[in-house]
C-alpha cells in the first residue's frame, strides 16, 4: 500500500503542476485583458466557463494527493523530513485553492455577472491581484511538492530489507 500511495502522490502532483502551469500560462492573460480592457464578454472568456475546471482539477488531484501524502507518512522507503514536508506543501495548497474557491470565485463571479451595473475599480484589481498571486504560488508549492516527492531516495534512506 505505501507504494501504491506513494505513486499515487507523484502523479496527482505532477498532473495538478501540469494543470496549475496552463492555467498560469493561458488563462491568467484572459483575466488580465478582462480587468485592463473590460471587453464585451464571450462565453469562453468569462470566469465562469475557465475557472470551474481549475477548481474541479484541483478538488480531484489535490484531494487524493493530500490524502496519499497523509498515508505515506509511515512510508520507509523516503526520509521522514521529505514526508512531512510533503505532507505541509499539500495541506497549504489544498488550502489555498479552497480559500480561493470560497473566498475568491464568488467574488469573480459577482463582478463578471450581467447584472452587476458597477463595480469600483478597486474591487476589480484587488480581487485579480489575489486571484494572480495564489495561483501563481500554487504553482511554485506544486513544483516544489512534486519535485521533494519524485527525487530518489538516498541510498542510505534505503530500508534493510532492499539492500
């Protein structure tokens, strides 16, 4: 079973790095010319047609990846720092992205919604700033998370009965 976690963890991490890079790359351009140019709205460039997926990618990687990295923590094949830390960096991303969903989305949403008459210029750049920079420091804990979980073990990490 440890094993089985353990592979578990890598690919959640590395789909949700691959997940979290396109969405940095492609989308967040979207959101900035929405804030800087406010043009008329298609079904393709309003928050809610891109930014579900985020959320859904993150509950079906980030959940399994948080719950692998719990269970491996009585893994013997990597060192029991790299465990926690692994533990750690995914536990603060789950958050993240979940404060996000709650705090974040309906704020979006609210904004971008046909009703909304008018809304401060404030309350637009503070929620896209937000937006940008957790996204964007979800993706750096990602490679961070992913990279501490792929990274071999030491050969004197090894437990006996492999040598």
């Amino acid at each position: 079973m440890p094993r089985f976690c353990l592979a578990l963890l890598r690919f959640c991490l590395c789909m949700w790095v691959g997940v979290s890079m396109f969405f940095v790359v492609s989308v967040l351009p979207v959101l900035d010319a929405l804030v800087k140019d406010r043009p008329p709205l298609s079904r393709f460039s309003h928050p809610t047609f891109f930014l579900p997926p985020y959320f859904a990618f993150g509950l079906s990687l980030l959940g399994p990846a948080l719950i692998c990295a719990c269970a491996s923590l009585g893994n013997p094949k990597i060192g029991v720092l790299r465990r926690w830390v692994i533990v750690a960096l995914v536990g603060v991303m789950c958050a993240i992205v979940g404060s996000e969903y709650a705090l974040v989305y309906p704020a979006l949403v609210k904004i971008f919604s046909p009703e909304t008459t008018a809304v401060t210029a404030s309350s637009v750049v503070s929620v896209y700033l937000l937006t940008t920079a957790s996204k964007k420091l979800v993706l750096a804990l990602s490679l961070i998370a992913a990279l501490v979980a792929i990274w071999p073990e030491l050969s004197n990490d090894r437990p006996a009965d492999l040598e």
